[in-house]
C-alpha cells in the first residue's frame, strides 16, 4: 500500500473547515500500540467533532496509511458504530485496532459521498475495502470529427479529441474485429492525418476494399458523409437500417446493370449479415446496457461482465476483486460497481444478479456520473434473464478456471521454496534484466511475479544514466542500487509488501556476485538471489544453470514444471526488457540535439532546421548566421550559440 505524504496528517492535532459545499477535516487520537482500546479512543475523539451531514471517511494507522475508506448519509452515526466493538465482525474489530486517525470529507448529497469514495479507495487502494484489481483502461472505437473525412480507431485513454467514442469494449480482439468489420463496411479511413494529406495515389487498404481513398478523390464528400452516418447507425445498433439501405443500393445498381458496383455492395451486405450472426450473445432490443453476474467459490469471488451496446455484443470480462474475506457478496459487487464506473461511463442500464444493498442510491450516483438516468435492474424472467444465467455460468467457470491456475501456482511455488532451500514460500518475486545494442539506449527492467501471476502493474524500467552501457555488471549494479535506495526511502519498515521475497538474475556466477555486493552496501541480507545462466550448450532449453550465493550451482530435469516456471519468469523479463529498450530507442530516432537547448521550442526548432537543413549545421554555426536565420533574435542566437561553444 503506497501512503501519500500530502494527505497524511503531520502533526496530531484536531481542526475542522467547513464551507457550504464540502469540508475537510483531520483528527488524530492517542497510542501506537495495536490494540482495540487504543483504536476505539481515536474514534470517540474524532465523534465529538462530526457533524450530522452526508459525507467520506478515511480511517488511519499511526504511519498515517489509510485502512479504510467509507461514506456516510450522516457521518455522527455512522462513525458512532464503530466504537461499539461488540456488534462489529472480526475483520472490522481488526481494522479498529489498528485505527489511530480520521480524515473527514463532508459532501452535499450521500449520492456525491458514495463517487468520492470510489475515487479515494482506486487512489490509497485500503487494505480493508474491497478492491478492483483490474485497472487495465479499456479500449474504445472514436470516430473522429476533426477533419474533413473523418477517421476510424482504435482508442485508450483521455478523451480529449472531438469525434464519437463507442465502447467500452472487453478488449483489443473486440476493437480489432469491429475495427474490420466497420473498414468492410463503410470503407472509412482510418490513417493518420499527415499520411493523408502526403497522398498522390491511393494506398493497398483501397486495393482490397478496406478503404474508399478519399485522400485523393475517389469519392465525394457528400458520399463519404453518407459512409459515416451508415458507421454511425451501425455502431448504435441501427444495423437493419444499414442493411435496408445497401440492399437498395445493389438493386439499384444492378438495375443500371453497373455489376461492379453491385458486386460492391453484396460484398458489404455479406460482411454486415456475417457481424450480425457472430454474436454469441444475442441481446435485441436491450441498447445499451453493462450485466454483471458473481460467483463465489473456495473464498474467492470472480465478476463476470458483458457489454452491451446497440443491442450488439462487446465482449465481455473476467474480474476478480481483492479483500473480499468476510464481505457479504452482494456487498461486494455494489462495491465493485461503484468503482467501476468511477472512470467509465455508466450504460442506460445495468443488469445484476442479485439484489444490491442500496440500489437506488447507487442508480442516482450513477446517473449524477454519467448526466442522465442510469436504472439498476435485477430480471425475473424473460431474455434478460437467459442473459443474467449466461454471464452467471460464465462466471462460475471462470473462477473454477482461476481456482486450478492458482492451485498450481501455488505448488510451483512450494516447490521453489524447497528446492533452493528458501525460508518460505515467495510472495514477490523480482526479475531483473538489461537490454542495450553496442551500450546505446541502455535500459534496465525489473518484472514481478506472486501466487497470482504477472503483476504487471508493478513492472519498472530504468534509464541506464551512470553506468558504463557496454557493462551489463555496472548497469545492473545501477539498477538495483536505484531499486533498494527507494524502497529504503518509501518502505524502512518493510510493512507495504513491496519488498521482494526472492530476486532472480539473468546471468551466471559474475552477476550474482556483482548482486550480492551491491545488496551487502545496501544493508539487506535477508532477500534470496538466484541467477539464471544458460548451461554449456546454449542452444538446447532445459540446460539452464542457476547459481546460489553460497557457491553452488543446480539444474532442474529438462520435464520439470518449476523448470518451465523459471523459464517462463526469465522470458517475460527479457521481453519487457527488449520493449523497453526498443521504445527509447524509437523515440531516440525521432529527438535531435536541438530539443536540449533551453528556450528552443518546435516552432524555432523548424525554422532553424528549413535554414540550415540539419542539426549538426546549426551546432557548428557562426554566431553571425544564427543571428540571420528566420524568427531567431540575436538573445535566442546568442544563447543558442553559446550552449554548443560552452568555452567561447
């Protein structure tokens, strides 16, 4: 768990800030120790200064991490409850044991308290809320509507460019398979802007009719317009208008005995009724709507949601929420909901299967985040609830799927434990790996694996800065003295699980060394180091020699499943490693020498490159000719002069 030094409280002190809108407000009790007395006194002393209004609450420990985050239709008493310790379950007595402070936020409405807590839990992520651990942002179509002709793509991120965005989709294969259909379809451009204008011929997309090359006049504006509002009504739902209208158009066109384009439209006909029966999930009339289905096995608890929009099938997703022991499971998917439409825009509806504890109140704070209404519905019967049972076996298999990955994870694990003789069972393993070509665009990476897998969310890459590039032990000892200097700084006492139980090593004997000495400087002598070396025949898998800091060497029989495991944890760092590396060094192709100067923005960048045709001419100008070159004044060509002669 990460603590944000800004909203820990410095001092303990008690104040309140009140405004007509929303109030802020900290108080801290007494006691470091962990016990329940201690936890209750903080509560009481922060009870005395709360107000009777709607609002969020953060329970902290003495480090001022956040444990808890609730939200409150009248913050007194719901916060009262807390310190009656008898009617509270074990795993609420726990987190008041260890409670030392509260921050309090006052909101107008419950509805505006319950958005503001799914924004706080998503940025402290509190050990004793239930979390959604996926936050993968999901992929989108937008039709963009900034040119002239508008283009079709792929979207992640921000929405900060104008056009129309369809999604969200469950994931890339969704977007990708759309994407096509719509380029089959509706012959819609999907190139960049300076791809389009540079154009004198059109490219391959509109040779395989993917495309109808309006960049160099093959239709019309008028036409084209007409290919936008067909994608348009498609990506609504409206795909029996689009249909009706192309099988006019063929019949027309046939008519005219114009067979070409006749043949043109049976094609897009054939494409259209192919989209139309692929769907797995068949949801007419439903429009637009997101249905969510939980199943709970062995204590785990796995989400199932599917997306529907237009009445058309998106996709749909596995979720597997964390910190759900002892949480009602009905508890468990409100809470979800509410953290997943914390950045996503709610549907018109949303169908569960099971009754939600205040739904009406999540529906109004849905409807707040999206500005219409949002209904929460639970179906008895019908196709919607054909829908509910699909997304319910779904879930079920999903999570039986999940149960027997992790079960087998978790021997390969124990396994580790004991063939390298580790004190316990690791539930962080770090991989490290260098990637550079002849020492240039040096990186470092370092990827983290557990009981449930990649972690990909904790993957870091490092800038080579120090190190000699061509020495792979001087940029690993780079590497990991950056990586134990900030978990010194951020984590001393070793309480945020971010340290690692177990450090694997791409390389021999050398680089273990190399490892062990810079751990030794660093003052950490309790975290195991293996290192992964190919064995004398390189070409052959299963060869691999791992090397142990106390001298000796092991090899794994080439069927063994943990060595398979160990292989599969070198790869995936060698992979990210090499991506990493590759994307500094596509940017690097890209930067010019004039991009270091300060004061030197594009604008002067372009007019001294269209004057002196490259950057190593700009740096061996004479002062003279700087000062002659378009929209440079002399201070700009002085300063720029003088930062490549830094000696006169």
């Amino acid at each position: 768990m990460n603590r944000t030094p800004a909203d820990r409280p410095e001092h303990p002190r008690s104040a309140e800030r009140f405004n007509e809108d929303q109030a802020t407000f900290t108080v801290q009790g007494g006691g470091e120790a962990p016990d329940l007395e201690a936890g209750v006194a903080a509560i009481r002393n922060v009870v005395k200064t709360l107000p009777a209004r709607p609002g969020v609450y953060r329970m902290q420990d003495a480090r001022g991490d956040v444990l808890y985050v609730g939200k409150a239709r009248a913050l007194k008493a719901r916060v009262t409850n807390y310190t009656q310790v008898a009617r509270l379950s074990k795993r609420l007595q726990r987190m008041v044991a260890q409670t030392r402070s509260m921050t309090i936020v006052t909101t107008r409405t419950e509805a505006e308290a319950l958005l503001l807590e799914a924004q706080l839990i998503k940025r402290f992520r509190p050990p004793y809320n239930v979390l959604l651990r996926d936050d993968k942002s999901f992929p989108f179509i937008l039709l963009r509507e900034d040119h002239a002709f508008p283009r079709v793509q792929k979207h992640r991120g921000a929405r900060r460019v104008k056009g129309q965005y369809y999604g969200p989709f469950a994931s890339a294969g969704s977007v990708t398979r759309t994407l096509n259909a719509l380029q089959k379809l509706f012959l819609l451009r999907s190139c960049s802007d300076s791809f389009f204008q540079n154009r004198s011929r059109p490219c391959l997309l509109y040779q395989i009719r993917r495309c109808s090359a309006p960049c160099v006049e093959r239709i019309a504006p008028p036409e084209y317009a007409e290919l936008v509002e067909d994608a348009k009504n498609f990506l609504a739902g409206r795909s029996t208008n689009v249909q009706a209208r192309l099988s006019k158009l063929m019949a027309e066109a046939a008519e005219k005995q114009d067979f070409e384009l006749a043949a043109i439209y049976r094609d897009r006909l054939r494409a259209l009724t192919y989209v139309q029966g692929s769907q797995t999930v068949h949801a007419e009339g439903l429009g637009d709507a997101d249905i969510f289905a939980l199943a709970c096995q062995a204590g785990q608890m796995c989400i199932q949601a599917f997306f529907i929009r237009g009445g058309q099938n998106w996709g749909h997703r596995s979720f597997f929420p964390s910190h759900t022991a002892e949480v009602p499971e009905a508890e468990v998917l409100a809470s979800f909901l509410v953290q997943f439409y914390e950045d996503m825009p709610p549907p018109k509806r949303v169908l569960v299967d099971r009754d939600l504890p205040e739904p009406e109140l999540i529906a109004e704070a849905l409807s707040e985040r999206a500005e219409r209404k949002v209904l929460i519905e639970r179906p008895q019967r019908g196709d919607r609830r054909k829908l509910i049972e699909q997304a319910s076996r779904n879930a079920e298999e999903a999570l039986e799927r999940r149960l027997a990955e992790s079960t087998t994870q978790s021997k390969l694990l124990r396994d580790l434990a004991d063939t390298f003789e580790l004190t316990d069972v690791p539930k962080r393993i770090e991989v490290y790996d260098n990637s550079h070509i002849m020492g240039t665009n040096a990186t470092g990476a370092m990827i983290v694996a557990g009981p449930e897998g990649f972690r990909k969310n904790s993957y870091r890459k490092f800038n080579i800065k120090s190190a000699q590039t061509d020495d792979d032990f001087g940029m690993m000892k780079e590497v990991l003295e950056r990586r134990f200097a900030r978990l010194e700084k951020d984590d001393p006492d070793r309480q945020s699980g971010e340290w690692p139980d177990l450090l694997l090593i791409d390389g021999g004997r050398g680089q273990l060394n190399a490892v062990l000495e810079i751990m030794e400087d660093a003052g950490v002598h309790d975290v195991p180091v293996i290192g992964v070396a190919k064995g004398p025949h390189h070409g052959r898998e299963g060869r691999e020699v791992f090397h142990l800091p106390n001298g000796r060497e092991l090899t794994l029989p080439v069927n063994s499943p943990l060595l398979f495991y160990l292989q599969r944890l070198r790869d995936e760092a060698h992979r990210f490693a090499i991506g990493t590396h590759r994307a500094k060094r596509a940017k690097s192709l890209t930067t010019s020498t004039l991009d270091e100067v300060p004061g030197i923005g594009p604008n002067r960048k372009r007019a001294l490159l269209m004057h002196f045709g490259t950057a190593r001419a700009v740096k061996g100008a004479a002062l003279e000719d700087l000062e002659r070159a378009p929209g440079i004044s002399k201070g700009t060509a002085r300063q720029l002069y003088d930062y490549f002669h830094p000696n006169g």
